[in-house]
C-alpha cells in the first residue's frame, strides 16, 4: 500500500512506492566529507528500528574498492553529494547499480552527473549554496529520516512516519532558538578560540557525524585550523594523552543512548581540560518535537548553533568561511 502522509517529501514518496514490491535486505549509505557525517545518523536509525534492514556507511571510494559481497539487487545504496558532482560519488552510484543495487541520489541538482546516474533522485535545499536561509524540514538530515521512516514502515510494518514529518516541520523554529540561546556563548568562545593553531571535536552516537563534519568541514577546510574528530568512547583509548588546560575542545552532547559514553568524556574534560565549548542537548527546547525524534534532529541543531559561531570565528581570524581554500575545486586532485 502506497505510503502517503501529509507533508511528507515527494521524492520521498516516489521512492517508497517504488520499493514497495521488492526484497531489500541491505542499505548502503555511500557519501563523501559532510555529505558522509550525514549519513552516520541515517545509519544509526536503522541500527535502532529496523530488524529487517543492514545499514552500513561508506566513504565513496572505499565503497567502491571495498566492494561489499552483501551488495546485490536486494540491496538499496543511498548516495549524496550537495552539488551532485562529486566524482568519487558519482562513481560508487554507477558500481553499485552495476550489481544490481537500486540507487537513490541525494543532491540539490536533479541535472547533476549524480542525478542522472541513479533511479531516483532525493532533493533537498541547503543554503550553503544560495547563502538563501532554508526551513530545516528542507535539509538533507530531514529529507534522509523521512525516507528511513518509510523504510521501517515498509520493511519493518512499524510506523514512526507521520510523527517524523510532524517533528521535522517544527525543527526550525527549535534550530531559531538554539541559535539565540547559544549567541552569548558562541561570541565568548570565538573569542577565546581566533588565535588557537588547533581544536578538537568530540562525540559519538548520533551527534558524532556532526562533530566530524564540523572538524574536517569547517575548521580544517574553511578556517585552516588543525583538528580532529574523536569519538568520545575512543578519547580514553590514547587521544586523551594530548589534554591539558591549554588544549581546546568542543563536546558534543546528544540525548540517544550513547549520552553515558559523552557523559565519561565530559567528567574528564572538565577535570584536566581548561578550553572546554559544550552543547548539551539537555538544555534545548525541543517544544514541538516528537519525544523519540528530539534526539534525532539534535544532529542538525548542534551543525546550525556552530555553523553561526564558525562566522563569529571566521570575523575574528580575518578568515572568511567560503572563500579561503587553496586547493579545493582549484587544482585536480
């Protein structure tokens, strides 16, 4: 029976309907950087409900390389790339429809070379690109959990559909007001930042995409400032050797079932760290949002709330965001 919610996203749709008489066992969410930080909570929302679906994540490369003996036609690769050109992307779509996979393309260019090498396309809006403010409901994040709901709904026969499409229509006003509720913080800290050579990210679960798009992204690729993503499980297995009060962090706390493991990093941070920015998910007024979803969009309002502070940063290293790069889409690589 075809899945028709309300608000639910027309591509969306299409791509449920379309899948509703096939046997997919397996779901390969294929990306590249921070098209690739999105999909680790994609990843983590099947892990938690769905009984029926694998879900694996993959650089596109590697994906490629790797070459999984799961992928077949029973098996659903879920790519993205914001621009639709990424080659390493647009790669892996071609090798896994050469095996049979049906492959869905996250891009906001349906003419891009990703769009026109899968069977469906998935659009989403993202005002990087436009510098257009977007309503989050039009994000990549939100577009990709419609489409997991659906998933679970069609394979699983559990339905957290419309509770999603309900939440995600009342994620921007919560975004709006972390935003403002962190605008004290953010200057405070871009002060106390601007001259540091390196800063580290720290989190896991379903916040640890974030925290490693945040690093690669913005302070490696748009500010030049060395970093790392840690996991905050991983911190005590050797990272934590590099703490002391002059070494800069930026934590993460989420609310899913991981939050003990951030919960240990944090008690830790606080007692031999001294440069310690924390957003904790607990302090957010998720006023709207599904009480199993809060923790889901929680992702996409940390990237917002430090996306307005990397601008505080940028301003105050005389550094812009979108126009420093030295080499990418400037030289082949």
């Amino acid at each position: 029976m075809p899945i028709n919610v309300p608000n639910l996203n027309e591509n969306v749709k299409t791509i449920l309907n379309g899948l509703e008489n096939r046997n997919i066992t397996d779901v390969f969410f294929v990306a590249c950087g921070g098209s690739l930080a999105v999909m680790y909570a994609n990843k983590y929302y099947l892990d938690r409900y769905s009984r029926a679906l694998r879900a694996n994540c993959y650089n596109s490369d590697e994906f490629v390389y790797r070459n999984p003996v799961a992928l077949s036609e029973h098996s659903l690769v879920v790519l993205c790339s914001q621009t639709g050109t990424t080659k390493e992307t647009v790669r892996a779509a071609a090798f896994a429809k050469s095996k049979g996979a049906i492959t869905v393309g996250m891009t906001v260019d349906k003419f891009s070379p990703l769009a026109k090498e899968v069977d469906y396309i998935l659009e989403y809006e993202a005002s990087y690109t436009t510098g257009i403010p977007i309503d989050a409901v039009k994000s990549n994040y939100s577009v990709m959990y419609q489409l997991d709901a659906g998933l679970v709904k069609l394979f699983d026969g559990v339905d957290r559909v419309s509770k999603t499409v309900e939440s995600l229509m009342n994620l921007q006003t919560v975004i709006d007001k972390a935003q403002e509720q962190y605008d004290e913080m953010g200057t405070d800290f871009a002060h106390a930042f601007k001259d540091e050579k390196v800063i580290y990210t720290i989190s896991s679960g379903l916040s640890y995409g974030s925290a490693y798009s945040y690093a690669i992204c913005v302070l490696m690729e748009m500010q030049w400032i060395h970093s790392q993503a840690i996991h905050a499980g991983e911190f005590f297995h050797g990272p934590f050797e590099v703490l002391d009060e002059s070494v800069p962090f930026i934590l993460l706390k989420g609310i899913d079932e991981t939050r003990p493991i951030e919960d240990r990093a944090h008690d830790f941070l606080s007692k031999y760290g001294g440069k310690l920015m924390v957003l904790d998910a607990n302090e957010i007024d998720f006023l709207g949002i599904d009480e199993e979803m809060r923790a889901y969009v929680t992702p996409l309002v940390f990237f917002e709330v430090l996306w307005k502070f990397s601008y505080k940063l940028a301003d105050l290293r005389n550094h812009p965001m979108l126009e420093g790069r030295r080499y990418m889409k400037k030289f082949a690589y």
